[in-house]
C-alpha cells in the first residue's frame, strides 16, 4: 500500500510543459538534477526556487514527490539557473518550519498554472516536502 501524499500532474504537464517550463519561465524555473534513489541515474525536473530571508529552498508542492524522494535518499544535487549550473546539498526542512515558507511560495508563484489548485487540494504544510539549498564544500 501507498500512503504518499502526491497528486501527479496531468499528462500535458508531464509530457509537455515540464520540458517548455524552461524555456519560457527562465526568470522563474530552474532544473534540478538528482542521482535516482534506485538507479543512481540522473533525474533533471523543472523546479521553482524560493528565496526567503535570505536562504533557496526547494518546495515540492504536489506532496511528495520522486524529486523529493531522491533528495530524501541523496542529498547532492545541481541546480541549474539560467543556464548556469551550481552543485548544492539539499537539507529537509523540519514540518515545524514550513509554514511559513508554504505561505512566501504560494505568494510568489500561486499564480503560475496549477500551483494555486494543488496548495487549495493539499492545504498541509506537512504535504509538501520543503528543502533548504546549501553550496557544498
């Protein structure tokens, strides 16, 4: 049985605006990479970062995701803005503390396609795997 809280974009999203999302949102979507949690490979998703008093953070507002799952499992990762690619350690942000941050992403990027709809279906800051974005040393 599966109790993970995820609502898996439609077909259009996954098969089509996940690989323009890029193209067209630069000043507002970067693409994280992750090492599979199973395979080792890696995996390269559309993201929208947070900054939030002065810290990145990674929300995965569709619950969680296999991103997430894969950060879970193998914190490095590369975030790749405008082109640019910066290799990073993702740390999971306590469910205490997310609140707030739920509330600055929904600020910022509620009004992209389905973002509003999916934070309204899981209201939850507990749903929604949050990661702080850290340079590796």
């Amino acid at each position: 049985m599966n109790d993970r809280t995820y609502l898996k974009p439609p077909w259009m999203q996954r098969h089509v605006g996940n690989r323009l999302a890029p193209l067209f949102g630069r000043s507002l979507v970067s693409r994280l990479s992750v090492r599979g949690r199973r395979s080792g490979q890696w995996r390269t998703v559309p993201v929208a970062v947070l900054e939030h008093e002065g810290e990145r953070y990674l929300v995965s507002y569709r619950g969680l995701s296999d991103w997430a799952l894969n950060l879970r499992t193998s914190p490095d990762c590369r975030l790749t803005v405008r082109g640019r690619a910066e290799d990073l350690t993702a740390e999971e942000v306590p469910e205490a503390d997310r609140p707030p941050l739920m509330t600055a992403y929904k600020e910022k990027y509620g009004t992209m396609p389905t973002v509003s709809a999916v934070l309204t279906a899981l209201p939850d800051p507990a749903d929604h795997p949050v990661f702080r974005l850290r340079g590796r040393r």
